[in-house]
C-alpha cells in the first residue's frame, strides 16, 4: 500500500491519454445523458472517472495528454 503523504519525488509518474481513456466522445447520441457537448460531440465521462481520478492523485504524480 502506497503512504498517500509520501514526498512526491518518490511517487510513481502516471501518464494517461484523455480521449478514449478518460472521456468518449461521440457524433451519436447514447442511453445516458452527456457530460457536455461540443460542436457535433456528445461528451462522456467514463464510468467512476472522479473516483479514479481521486485516487491516482494520491499515489502519483499523473499527467493527461
């Protein structure tokens, strides 16, 4: 288990890609209401995306591209 007070030169580096990772982005609308839209987007969060997010930041030093 990770001491989420640990210094962050001796956290772990997490890189991770927005598109199709974090997010789906689609032209066809889907059974769930989106995020956001934009232009002729519909934006989705992936499913516990905050959750996930909360967790990593305590662990890593993480980076989205």
């Amino acid at each position: 288990m990770y001491n989420i007070n640990m210094p962050e030169k001796e956290k772990l580096l997490l890189i991770l890609d927005i598109d199709e990772t974090l997010i789906h982005a689609t032209r066809n609308k889907l059974d769930r209401k989106e995020n956001f839209k934009i232009f002729d987007y519909y934006v989705y969060e992936r499913p516990y995306l905050l959750e996930f997010l909360n967790e990593v930041k305590k662990m890593t030093m993480s980076y989205y591209f």
